[in-house]
C-alpha cells in the first residue's frame, strides 16, 4: 500500500533559544525538494544555474541580518581573544556555523524563500545565544540530547563546516559506555545551503533514529553526493564527534536514500572495513549504466574518463562488500532501484547474495513497513559488531587512494586504474597464504593485543604460490611485514624509500589535489602571452568561484609572492599562470616531466604551440615531495555535471594540454588537445591519442 514517509518529532531539548514550529518544519521540507534530472539536463549549451540566484531580499530584512551577524561577528572575535587551545577555543566552530551560514546566504544570494530569511534570523539568535553561554564558561549544547548541530574547522580550506546530530535520551544515562552511530547522508537539494541545513537539523530527526543510537548526519558541502571535498566532510565530522562523544569505533554504520544512498554505496565499498553495517536506499551506484537507465543520457567517455569512473563505480569494488554486511532498500516502482540491481549482480559475480529489501508498488521513498525490517536487521548487525581482525581478506582497489582493509594495506600498484586485487587468509598455526593481482608492495599489520599468532615463531607466508619467511610477532601481540615484488619475485622489506613513486595520497589525479590542505597561489605578473594570461586568470576565478559555490568554502588564494616555506610545507600549491608569470611556476618549471617555454610545450615526443595551448598537470611538488603542485585547474568537473550527481567524476586524468583557441564551457577548460596518466613512478608514458 501507500504510505508516505513521515518525520518524527524532535525532541523537546532539539534548541534552547526558540523552538522551531510545525511551519518551519515545513518550510525546511520545502528547501530540500529535489529538481528533477532528466532530458532536459542533457543539453551541455543549456546548463541551468546550480544552485540557483535566490530571492532579492528587503531592505528591512537585510539591515535586520546585517545588524545580527555584526552582533554574532563581534562576540566570535571576542572568544577568539582567549588562549590557544582553550576550551573556548575549541568550541568556537559550534557558533561560527551560524555566521558562516547566514553570512553566505547574504552575500551569495542564497535566500529562496521568504522562510529562508526568517530560519536566518532565528539562527543567528541561537548562535548569539551560544556566544553569551561560551563567554561565560558554559557551553550546555555539548550536553544536549535530541536534535543538535555543531561545528568543525576542514584541513581542506580552513572553513567552518556544519553537521547535525541526535543524541539519544540514554546518552546521559549510559556513563562511561560507548555507543553506535549510525551516519545518514542526505539527499539531493539543489537549495540546501547552510541556513536549510542548519534549519532542518534543529526540526527533524530524520528517517531513522534507532534506540540508543548517535545519529550523524553530515552535510558533505553541499550536494556533491558526498564525493571529493564531500568525502572528506563526512570523515573529518565523524572525526570530530568521535573527539566529543563516546563513540563505539565497531558499531558504526552508513546509510542513506537517494543521493544518500549513492553515498552509501560509496562509503560501503571504499571504506568497508569501517562499518558494522550498511544500508543504502535508492540512489546510483556507478556512472554508466545509471546516466543511461535514469538520465537517458547518450554517453561519449574519453578513454581517460572511461578509466577515472574505476575512481567510485561500486560496481567495481563489490568484493569489499565481503567485510561488510549490507542491507539494500528499493521501491518497487523506482527507477533508482537500479543502484541495488546492478550492485547484486556485481555481488553475484563473487558469490555474495545481496539482501535487498523491496518496499511494494512503491516509487521514491521508504516503505513504511519495510523501515522495522531494515531496523531489526541493522539492530541484530549491532550486537556483534565491526569484525575486527578477520581471518579472511577479500580486496580489490583501483587506486592507492583506497588501499587498506583490515590488516592489509596496498602500499604500490603495477598500474592505477586496473584492478588490483587480493584474498588473503592467515590460521593459528603461524601460517599466511596470498594471491594477488597487479600488486607491487604490501603491508601486513596487526595491532597491539591482537596479532592471532605464536610470538615465539616467524610466519610462514606464501604469496602467489612462493614461499617466504616473514618476521615472527612482536611481544605485545602485534605483528607487522612489509612486502615488495621484483622481476615477478616477491622480497621481505619496503620499497625502496628514496624512489619517486605514486603512493597513497601522492597517486592523483588533479582532482584529488583537493581532498586534502591547498591553497590557490596567483601569478602576479603578466604571462608570456596575453591568450595565455587571460586563460589562466578565468580560470582562477572559476576555480574559486566554483569552489565555494559546490563545496561551501573560500577557497585560500595567496599571491606567488606571498607563498612561505611554511604553504610549501603545510599545502598542496594550486598554481595558475606559466613561469612568466608566477614565481612558483617558474621554481619548478625545469623539474617537472612536461616542459613549456616561449615557443611550445614538450609532452615526450609531441609538442604543442605555446601561442594557444596551456598544460594542466598534477605532480609530486618538486620543493617538498609530499605535497602536490598542480598547473592550472580546480576541479576538473563543471557546470554540465552539477546537473547530476553521478556526472560527478575526474574529468581530467594527471595531465592535460588545452587548446585556448576553444574557450572553456560547460564541460572543460577548452578543447583537450592530448592528456593522459604518468607512470607509477610520476614519468610520462605512452597513452591512446586523444581520438581513441
């Protein structure tokens, strides 16, 4: 039958300073509705704005915000007076979320609706509120059940960041016990700015809201499916409330519907061993065959982008789902039930059946009678837990950006974006047997208390049919062997460490400059030429732009003149311009495998006409190696693919050469002359032509 999904009530303790009522409930609901994807949306000269020019707001209602946030600015620069590392100090993010919030939605244009502006002004009391309660040495929100919302600071770009929570009424009765947490990514809202965010975290609990259960909801910078600077949003707020709350590491879980359940997926496959259990609704699970079955898109890939889909195609990593038990979720009469159909399949090619609840006749939503069934399984997957040393690897990765599970951790590769694989198995006999796949360096490693093996004797570990003897267990129960294979033959030890090569965190492609610290360094002189120096400076301001715009933060722009020891240190270098023109270019410049002077740029054996090409690269920062530098770009995903979320995916691979004679649009920087992947060990190597 139908049934419609309901919310529950929050809890009486969801906000101190008002209460929100059923209207604004309401209205919230309202923000998050979700424009549909579809035909229209396939036309890359006809890209509608996301998100969308808000409402033009009255004079009253500004000077009333703009009185409140310099009253809330005001009282933040008063706290921020205190000591370094005070507790004050630490709670200053729990109030700058409101400033942030309103502050943004006035100059970015942010209101949709008039209720936008009123959750505004309400906001700002709450957070003015709090501002009181801090200056005075209280801070009664950190022990608030119900519905709360609080703050972190991202290593991304020094941004103040928002996440929900609801704290169950047990929590303060539990003492010293850790609890589980269950994570609920939301879904598509193309107006979910921080105001409707923050609003509908302080009025709604949300789908689910298990008995003594923690319940995180992050907000993943926006609607990006929870990828990039998204992911990175949802580990750095767990992070956080692991800091503030007692949190069970082996009873956490993922879930989500629709955009959430996409998220889901991601989070099940590439982080499996860090969950007890999952359980994504609805959603996408790869790109391909969803932008054909929901989107009725005709798709043309580059070869390169055929292979950087490897980067989140679930489909492509179902295997890891061995570590974690997953409960799926359709309705019956959802075109997005596609995204478990295709997973099960994926699942049924490693003989794993997937449990899959099917909510009858029922389109886009959850089944009211299919939620207690998902809640008992979930609540039987709680009692035991997280497995935390399984005896059995199943893995498979297609990037050092995910390269662990369990006790094996993936330390090189013989090429990024074929498939790696593993399956390994250990007994109490102090025995170990692997086989692997295009993997050339790996770790074992089992924490202290927990190595299963006899510390008295060296392991016997065989690996693709040879025998070795690896290190016997130290004596507080921990056990670690790095590995190593040459010329087909596998050794006991490391990699060599003074050798230049893609490892985790350092394997690109350009887009993964921005899952972790960067700041974007300005040229401050005039390029070798004007096409050059107008191209590169658009480009900056995309970047920028379009940084705040889709992953809500101001991106760190310095001059090249500006740039420390300390950025080079700190930062991945995001460098506009050529050597003409920016100073960091121009101390790299020679070091780096593509070569650009005044009359062309040099990839191998083919050259390019400085006069109307530019190179995009991302590379091993000659200055301090274990950062990046990437030449000329953000992102590398654009206006076209903020369309749909499942668009959303490199576009680029580690280096590109653009022809300017195309001027950028919708879906890159200009024409893409040649680009392609460098090697393992950063250097150029052959590739398909462009055409291929």
């Amino acid at each position: 039958m139908h049934v419609s999904t309901t919310e529950r009530k929050p809890s009486t303790k969801a906000i101190s300073m008002k209460r929100f009522t059923a209207f604004t409930l309401l209205s919230a609901l309202a923000a998050s509705l979700v424009l549909a994807d579809g035909p229209a949306d396939n036309d890359p000269k006809k890209v509608r704005r996301i998100p969308k020019l808000g409402i033009e707001i009255t004079d009253e209602d500004r000077a009333e915000l703009e009185t409140d946030l310099a009253r809330l600015k005001s009282a933040i620069q008063r706290l921020q007076q205190e000591e370094e590392g005070s507790r004050i100090r630490q709670l200053l993010p729990d109030i700058q979320i409101f400033h942030v919030a309103v502050d943004s939605a006035l100059r970015y244009r942010e209101f949709f609706t008039d209720r936008d502006v009123r959750h505004a002004m309400e906001l700002l009391q709450v957070g003015l509120e709090r501002a009181e309660q801090l200056s005075h040495g209280h801070a009664p929100w950190t022990s608030q059940t119900g519905l709360v919302v609080r703050g972190y600071v991202s290593k991304l770009d020094g941004s103040v960041q928002p996440y929900g929570l609801v704290v169950p009424e047990s929590y303060q009765k539990t003492g010293t016990d850790p609890v589980r947490c269950d994570l609920w990514f939301h879904g598509r809202g193309e107006t979910l700015s921080e105001v409707n965010f923050l609003s509908q975290r302080m009025s709604q609990v949300g789908q689910y809201a298990p008995k003594d259960t923690i319940v995180l909801h992050p907000y993943g910078r926006y609607s990006n499916a929870f990828k990039f600077a998204g992911e990175v949003d949802v580990l750095e707020a767990l992070d956080s409330v692991k800091q503030r709350y007692r949190i069970d590491d082996d009873r956490i879980s993922v879930r989500g519907f629709s955009m959430g359940g996409a998220a889901c997926w991601q989070f099940a496959v590439h982080y499996a061993d860090r969950w007890f259990a999952a359980n994504p609704g609805a959603g996408f699970s790869e790109t391909p065959e969803f932008l054909k079955v929901f989107q009725g898109e005709t798709l043309d890939p580059t070869w390169y982008e055929r292979k950087l889909w490897h980067l989140y195609d679930c489909t492509d990593y179902a295997v890891n789902l061995f570590h974690c038990p997953t409960v799926a979720y359709s309705g019956e009469i959802d075109r997005q039930r596609q995204a478990a159909e295709i997973m099960a399949g994926a699942l049924k090619r490693e003989n794993i059946n997937l449990t899959h609840v099917i909510g009858p006749n029922t389109a886009h939503r959850i089944h009211a009678e299919s939620k207690p069934i998902i809640e008992d399984k979930l609540r039987s997957l709680a009692l035991s837990g997280r497995e935390r040393l399984p005896n059995r690897i199943k893995f498979v990765t297609w990037t050092l950006k995910y390269n662990r599970m369990h006790w094996v951790t993936i330390d090189a590769l013989d090429e990024h974006w074929e498939q790696a694989r593993i399956e390994a198995e250990y007994n109490e006999n102090s025995q170990l047997a692997a086989t692997t796949r295009k993997i050339a360096a790996l770790t074992f490693s089992m924490p202290a208390g927990e190595c299963p093996f006899d510390i008295t004797k060296p392991i016997t570990l065989n690996i693709d049919g040879q025998s070795l003897v690896a290190p016997q267990p130290q004596s507080d129960r921990s056990w670690q062997c790095s590995i190593h294979r040459t010329h087909d033959r596998w050794q006991i030890g490391p990699l060599p460490a003074n050798q230049l090569r893609k490892k985790p965190g350092l394997q690109g492609p350009i887009d993964d400059a921005f899952m972790d610290a960067f700041v974007i360094v300005r040229p401050t002189q005039p390029a070798r030429n004007r096409t050059v120096d107008d191209w590169a400076q658009a480009e900056l301001r995309h970047a920028v732009e379009h940084w705040r715009r889709h992953f809500r933060g101001e991106a760190r722009v310095k001059n090249d003149t500006e740039i420390s020891e300390e950025d080079i240190e700190a930062f991945n270098l995001i460098l506009f311009g050529d050597s003409n023109s920016n100073l960091l270019i121009n101390r790299v410049a020679d070091q780096l495998p593509i070569s650009w002077d005044d009359g062309e740029i040099h990839v191998g054996e083919r050259s390019f006409s400085s006069a109307h090409h530019a190179p995009l690269l991302i590379y091993p920062n000659p200055l301090n190696p274990s950062r990046y530098i990437v030449l000329n770009s953000g992102f590398t995903y654009r206006e076209y693919d903020y369309l749909n979320n499942a668009r959303q995916v490199p576009k680029l691979p580690d280096w590109a050469i653009v022809d300017l004679r195309t001027p950028p649009h919708s879906r890159g920087p200009g024409r893409i002359a040649d680009a392609g992947f460098f090697g393992e060990q950063w250097q150029l190597k052959s590739h398909p032509t462009i055409q291929e």
